[in-house]
C-alpha cells in the first residue's frame, strides 16, 4: 500500500481545517497539521460506539503508547475501520501508520509537545467513555443502551474536562507557536500567558 503524505490526509480527512491550516506560517504549519491528525484518529476510536467500550479503551491506551513511543508494535485498526460509515474517519484509522510515522520527523521539543497534547486528549476521551458510556447493552440488538444524560458535579470537574478537551489545544498552539516564530520574545509574566493560552483554547 502506498504510503500517504501528511498533507494527503489532511486534504482528504480534515474539510474546511485543511484550507484554514494552510495559511498558518509554515514553520508551525506541519506540527499542528500532525496533532490534528492523531487527535482526529483518537476521537474517531472513542465514537466508533457499535464497538464495545472495553474495546475502544483497550484501543486508546495501545494507540497512547504508540505516540509516546512505548511500543513500537504496529498498531492496525482496520476492524475499527471497517465499522466507519465516514469515509475520511475509514481513511484515518486504516492510514494510522502514517501519521504516527510522521512524529519523529520533527525535533525532540515538538514531540514532546504533540505527546503532550495527545495524550492529554486521550486522557478526556477515556474519561469521557468511562464516565458517559452505558455499560450493559441492549438485550435485542447487543448494542449499548442510548447514553443518560450524566452532568459533571463540580466546577472543578468542568474546568479539567474543558481542559482535556481544549484548553490543552490553547496550550500547544502557543508554545509552538513562541518556540518557532517568537522564540526571543520575553514576558513579563510567563505564567498569566500561559493561563491565557489555555483559556483561549477553552473559548
């Protein structure tokens, strides 16, 4: 099989974020394209919800250790592919080899920083499974139940999954953006822009 290029998957997988991440500077353009990627194929795992829940978690964690280089086993989706009924979300699950074959192309900060995002996305989407997924299914069909609605019980619950899901995507656009086009840029103080970040990925 012919391998494809990052911007091939991007094109054929990420609609209208493909043309809005072509006007980005290039020298930021290729991290975030990839964090999207893998972002993209993570949440495509969690929502495949013909598949059993134990499934999918077992699927995050192995595609966790698969981007922060835990385990260097070949990771194939394709019976999670076969149940896709979006095409693009088929592409990025049987083209995963791909995408993760793009992280070591990079330098060793922006793959500390795109594992840093990934997984703290991942760690969301097994949160969210865990505490929002039925866990018996339904008698006829052997499918799960629709889901009840759960709401979270603390502002402070609230607050870390806005994170999870966002506001660790402020977080890394900013840093890659400061260590690629503002890499002398000083602050008078670091950490109220760093809570910024975060609060722009969280809006």
């Amino acid at each position: 099989m012919k391998p494809f290029s990052q911007d091939d998957l991007l094109r054929a997988t990420s609609r209208s974020f493909y043309l809005t991440l072509r006007v980005l500077p290039g020298a930021i353009r290729p991290q975030i394209g990839l964090a999207y990627l893998l972002a993209r194929t993570a949440d495509t795992i969690a929502d495949t919800d013909i598949v059993p829940l134990d499934h999918r978690l077992d699927t995050l964690q192995k595609f966790r250790e698969r981007v922060l280089g835990e385990n260097p086993a070949p990771l194939n989706l394709n019976d999670l592919a076969g149940k896709q009924g979006v095409s693009s979300e088929k592409l990025l699950l049987e083209r995963i080899g791909d995408s993760l074959g793009g992280l070591p192309k990079f330098s060793a900060e922006d793959q500390k920083l795109i594992r840093k995002v990934l997984t703290t996305i991942i760690s969301g989407q097994e949160l969210d499974l865990k505490r929002f997924t039925p866990s018996k299914a339904d008698p006829v069909v052997g499918l799960p139940e629709p889901a009840q609605i759960i709401a979270l019980e603390t502002a402070l619950e609230l607050d870390d999954y806005t994170y999870r899901v966002a506001g660790c995507v402020g977080e890394f656009w900013t840093k890659i953006c400061r260590a690629h086009l503002f890499p002398k840029a000083r602050l008078e103080d670091e950490s109220r822009f760093m809570i910024n970040a975060v609060r722009f990925g969280k809006v």
